[in-house]
C-alpha cells in the first residue's frame, strides 16, 4: 500500500473523514469497478467508512455557469474539474478560503499505480471555519475533514490561499456569483435561433474572456488561478461536457445518491444501489454477501450529525 493509502485508511478508521459522496464512500468502504464503471465489485471485507447524506441535500439551489451545483458536486461530474468546483462550492458560504497546492502522498501513490509519472499533483480544494477549526471539504475526493487530517494524508505543500474577500473583489467571481440563481437553458432548446440559448453561449463565451485576458500585478497567484487553473476546469469543453452528461447520463441515472447516513460495516449487507448488470458480478457479490450473516442492526449516527449541521448554518441562505 502507498503512504496515501495507509493514511486514508487510518483516517477512516479513526472516524476523521466523513464521505458525502456516496460513490466515494463505497469506494472508501472497499468497492471497486471492473472495467466497465458500473460493474460495481464488493470486497471480501469491508473497510469502516462513514457517508452523510445530508451536506449534499441541504446545499442551496444555486447554479455554476447554470449547471446545479448539487449535481456538479458528484464525483462522476466533478474529478479532475477540482478548481472549478471549489470555486461552485464557495458560492454556498460567506467566507471561505481556496487552497491550491500539491499532493505530495498522492502524486507518490499516482506513481506507484501508473507508467505516467508526474513531478507532481496540483489540487484545489475549500476550506471554511468551522466552529475554529480549520475544515476541508474536497470536490474530488467527495469527504469533509479538519485541515491537519488532510495534510496528514496528502502531505500537502507549495501552498497558495485565496481569500473569499481577495475573490469577491474581482469581476470574474462577481460574474459567476451574480448568476447562481440562473439555471442554463434546456438540452431541447439549444439550437442557434433559440433567443435563450444564444444568450447563454454569450455569457459563456463572455466568462471564459474574462478567465483568459485576467491581469493582477498585485497577486500572481490570483492571475495564474483565473487564467490556467480556472480556465482548464470550466472552459467550453467542461460547459459542454458537463450539460451532455447531466442530459444523457446523470439525469437519468441508474440510481439516486441514499438520502439516509451510512457506516459501511453495518450498513453494507443492505446496500443493493449499485447492482451490477454483469451476471458474473452479481454471481461474485452474492456469493460474497452470503458470508455475511449478520442482521441489521441500530447505528449511531450522531458521529457526523453536530459536523454536518454546523456546516450547514454556514450555508448562505
């Protein structure tokens, strides 16, 4: 095992995480996919992971460049977009802080399982005060933590931090943020002659300018994350992207995300949401779920309620 798996683990075992991604939590719980992403395997043994349900569900209605930002935040929308998506996420708090820097127990850990070596692994991810503790809430990676859990994990360092004053104070923020209400026009409507569609590819258009053209003497940092960072993540390829998923795949997915919270290692004999259409696979998972023997059982699950809750006062309203 990497170093980053060794520490994800521990922190799982530890109850330091909390997964509100729920297809993150199974994979923190031990499932994996074959080659197929919906060919959904379970372990012979189960890892201790916890998922909440309700940080997703209590999140406001608001919208990133008119995507919902709810959906946004799922990982199958949101890995590899993580600068974008921190900055969807910030539009739900008051005051926050964007982290950029890199992984250095991850870009180890990408090493080890890949022929593609990288020098390193840049990543963004949201940090809020919560009840004085530093707390990350990762769009990638789909859990919450303190910021010493998450350093202990990835090892964090060439850190950069933009305040949600220093972000506010500029067009491009004040552009996304004056539009969270605006949902994007319908799939059915998106021709050339269609008066809202036009306008919504103009604004669009309009964004990625101002992401482009950024200048800032001042704050290099603040420039190159406008210019590069967001650019990359939310350009016209991720706008269109995003809007054929949610209408093809995501809209009409196979399953919901539970609405209750989870601990893998009561709740996971129980969890029938990501069943396989591979014969072989249900074979394999049946089998593996007839070892189990074990009835349902009450779980405590005030472990992350006080969290959660504290969080979600912070959501603007």
């Amino acid at each position: 095992m990497s170093i980053y798996e060794v520490k994800i683990l521990n922190a799982q075992e530890n109850d330091k995480i909390v997964y509100y991604d729920y297809l993150q939590y199974k994979r923190g719980a031990g499932w994996w996919t074959g080659l197929i992403n919906d060919d959904w395997h379970r372990p012979y043994k189960i890892k201790r992971a916890k998922y909440n349900a309700s940080f997703l569900n209590n999140l406001p209605d608001y919208y990133f460049l008119g995507i919902p930002i709810k959906e946004l935040l799922k990982s199958e929308m949101s890995n590899g977009r993580c600068h974008a998506c921190a900055i969807a996420l910030s539009l739900c708090f008051k005051e926050f802080e964007i982290y950029t820097c890199n992984l250095r127990n991850y870009t180890a850990h990408y090493n080890e399982k890949s022929s593609n070596k990288i020098d390193e692994y840049e990543h963004t991810f949201l940090v809020i005060n919560n009840n004085d503790i530093k707390t990350v809430i990762d769009t990638s990676f789909g859990f919450i933590t303190d910021i010493n859990t998450y350093n202990d994990i990835f090892s964090i360092d060439d850190v950069r931090v933009l305040s949600s004053d220093t972000l506010k104070n500029t067009e491009i923020y004040k552009f996304i943020e004056e539009r969270k209400n605006i949902e994007g026009p319908t799939p059915e409507s998106e021709s050339k002659e269609d008066e809202e569609y036009q306008k919504y590819s103009e604004e669009i258009h309009k964004y990625f300018d101002m992401c482009k053209t950024y200048k800032n003497n001042q704050d290099e940092h603040l420039q190159d994350f406008f210019n590069r960072c967001l650019y990359r993540t939310s350009n016209s390829y991720c706008i269109w992207d995003w809007r054929t998923d949610l209408q093809f795949k995501y809209g009409n997915s196979r399953f919901i995300y539970p609405t209750t919270d989870m601990f893998s290692l009561i709740d996971d004999e129980f969890d029938d949401i990501l069943y396989s259409s591979d014969e072989e696979t249900t074979e394999k998972n049946n089998r593996i779920l007839e070892s189990y023997h074990k009835p349902k059982e009450q779980t405590e699950t005030n472990f992350i309620k006080n969290k959660i809750l504290r969080l979600v006062k912070k959501l603007k309203s």
